[in-house]
C-alpha cells in the first residue's frame, strides 16, 4: 500500500479527526444489535491514545438526508464505545456547532469525543468545501478509518484532507492489505466466488476478475441470467433480459482468458417467494416456467466445493440462494463451510456475504471479513476509492 498511514507520522500530544465508520445496526430501542463496526475501530483509537493525542470521532449513520433527526443520533455509538474502551467518550451535540467547536477546543491529550452524525449536514455528502474546512479546522491531522464509507466523496472521508495532513488508520491498511494482495498478487488458484441478485451490480467485478482469477463461480439470482443467455427456461427467476448479450460477452472472455467460469449444475426451486413455499430441486437447464429459482442445489455444492479445496486464495462476495429463508440457505452455508475448513486465504467481501458468514457462526475461521460492502465491490472492479486517494503518498 503506498498511502501513508498512522505509523508514517508524528502524532504525539496532537488533536486528530478520526472518521470512523459507525453505522451500527440498532433495535427499536436503539439498543446496537451487532457492534463489530465498532470494535473495528479500537485498534486505530487504543494506538493514538498510547500517542497521547486529543481524539475526535466523526462518523455517519442511517440516512438522516441532512436534517437533525434524534433517531439517527450517535449517542448509543458513544455509550458503547465507553464501555468498549473503559473510558468516557464526551458526546458532541451537533458536528460543527458550537458545542462541538466548544468541546474541541477544550478536549485535552488522551481524552475523546465523538461528533454528532456529519449526515445531519446536507453539505457532508455535498462534500462542500466549507463544510469540510470547518471540520477540519477542529483539529491538527486527520485520519481515514472508515473502509465501508471510502468509495463515497463526501466531507468527512474526502474532503476534510485538503485542509489536514491525512492518513490511513489500521483498519484501512488491513483492508487493503487483504483485498489488494488478492487482486494483485493471488497465491494461485485464485478463485472467486459471485453471488447476489444481479449481474448489472456485478458487472465491473466480473470483468475485472475475469483479468485475475483462474476460476470464476458464479451463483445467487444473477446464475440464472447466463442460463436464460444459453437459451434455458428460467420460469420466474430472477433474470435480467436487458443483460443476456452481456453475459455471453463475459462468458466469451472467460473462455478467451482460459478462466474456468461455472454455473451451478442445479437449483433449489420454489413455487412462490414465501418462508414455508413448496420446494424441489432440479437441473438447472429443466426449470418449469411456474417455479422460481432460489438456491443452488446438491450437485452444485459439491462441483463448488471441489474447485474450492484446490484454491490457495478466496475472494466471496454475494450470498449464493435466498439465505434469508432457511430451507434456501444450505447452498450458502455449505460454501461457508468449506471455506472455513480450507488451507488457503479466505476474503469476504463485506455486505450480505458477511452477514451469511456471521449468521452461520463462521466469522473467526475466515482470514479476513471486509467491513465494506459497496466499498469492497468497488475496489474488486478495480475503481479508486475517493477515501483513499485523498491520503498521503507514503
């Protein structure tokens, strides 16, 4: 990684912005139902307290569209984040306001603040530069340690580092580290695995990957647009008829760059989008015009986890069925055990393959979860991130 990050700087007894990235799920209680956004960012926050420095967090949650609203509040974040660190977290009432402004200025070496939501600004996901010059002007250096909110060029992840010296925190580095490593320097087989609803989200991740991988597995509701390509019945599944031309093309490339692109041999199908539908399984060339596809089927469980066993790196991103209804989660469950038993690197990228990889209770046998959805598929397409080329060249 050529970016500097809080290793490559003095930070000692100085006041930094941190941007995290908090947006924590919560109950209706505003209780945080899963915390590990959280505890992501202890690392980075423990290593400039051991620097001594004032520490000012700043991060967004939900979708607030830039007014004041107390559900959207952070406050839990800072009560959860007190507790993480045995230490108080001094809740800002607004972000740049004059409580925040007030609190910064008196907020001493080793102590911390967090920031009301930036997103009860609209100018944050304006990025306007006066907005982000009056963040900045809280404090001395700043910090990117926000992965899931990097591809946005918004204020607190872009735009406050043309007003401050602006570095990478720990958990950037080790995203980068990890899916930069997979896409540019693979210990081989690289395999990589797609899945999720449609090709047009995945388009770009395709191609890329395609330049990259030596097997491409290709599951999940997007399966059945390159079926219905070949000229397969698809009954109700989910299918783009706008994109058939276009998965051709990228089977043509597959097969033009010797990479081996599999498609599920069969499919758990269903008679209607319901929890307790009538369910089969068949080949995926024979689906009834009536049924709906929504999980790959036993033979094709044990064609992916055969290639799997072979690879030496992983990169999963997309559920693999409708994970969400139990009867239609074994196809995704199984891929996720046979990634927790395999000796090769096992990257997860982020958004729903996580939350299926949590759901199973397989988190801690994974080399690395990746904390960014969106930001994850961007870099797997080989975009740059705005929250990451604003830092500093090392």
């Amino acid at each position: 990684m050529n970016k500097k990050t809080i290793r490559d700087i003095d930070l000692e007894n100085k006041k930094v912005l941190v941007r995290c990235d908090f947006n924590v799920p919560m109950d209706e209680n505003k209780n945080i139902t899963d915390n590990a956004r959280i505890v992501a960012a202890l690392p980075t926050i423990k290593y400039l307290l051991e620097n001594n420095c004032a520490i000012i967090l700043c991060s967004h949650l939900g979708r607030p569209k830039g007014e004041f609203k107390p559900e959207f509040s952070l406050k839990p974040v800072a009560k959860e984040l007190s507790k993480l660190l045995n230490k108080e977290v001094i809740m800002a009432n607004d972000v740049i306001g004059e409580d925040a402004k007030k609190k910064a200025d008196e907020l001493r070496n080793g102590e911390i603040m967090l920031l009301e939501n930036v997103r009860f600004h609209r100018e944050e996901t304006d990025n306007d530069p006066e907005f982000s010059k009056q963040l900045a002007s809280l404090a001395e250096i700043y910090i990117n340690d926000a992965f899931g909110a990097a591809h946005r060029a918004h204020s607190s992840t872009a735009g406050v580092a043309q007003y401050l010296p602006a570095v990478a925190g720990f958990l950037i580095e080790k995203e980068l580290k990890f899916l930069g490593n997979a896409l540019n320097n693979p210990e081989r087989p690289f395999v990589a695995i797609l899945g999720g609803a449609k090709v047009s989200d995945k388009i770009g991740v395709i191609d890329n990957l395609l330049e990259k991988v030596d097997t491409l597995i290709i599951g999940g509701g997007m399966a059945y647009t390159f079926f219905k390509a070949q000229g397969y019945e698809v009954g109700k599944s989910l299918c783009e008829l706008d994109k058939l031309d276009l998965a051709k093309e990228l089977m043509e490339k597959a097969k033009n760059k010797g990479v081996k692109l599999m498609l599920p041999a069969d499919t758990k199908i269903g008679k209607e989008f319901d929890i307790n539908t009538e369910s089969k399984t068949v080949k995926c060339t024979e689906i009834p015009a009536d049924w709906e596809g929504f999980d790959i089927g036993e033979e094709a469980i044990k064609q992916f986890s055969e290639e799997l066993r072979k690879a030496k790196t992983v990169v999963w991103n997309g559920p693999l069925g409708l994970f969400e209804f139990p009867q239609f989660a074994v196809g995704t469950n199984s891929i996720a055990k046979v990634l927790s038993e395999i000796d090769a690197t096992t990257i997860i990228g982020g958004g729903d393959s996580a939350a299926a990889v949590k759901k199973a209770g397989l988190q801690d046998k994974m080399t690395h979860i990746s904390t960014g959805g969106g930001a994850s598929l961007e870099f797997l397409e080989g975009k740059k991130l705005p929250g990451i080329e604003c830092l500093m060249d090392k």
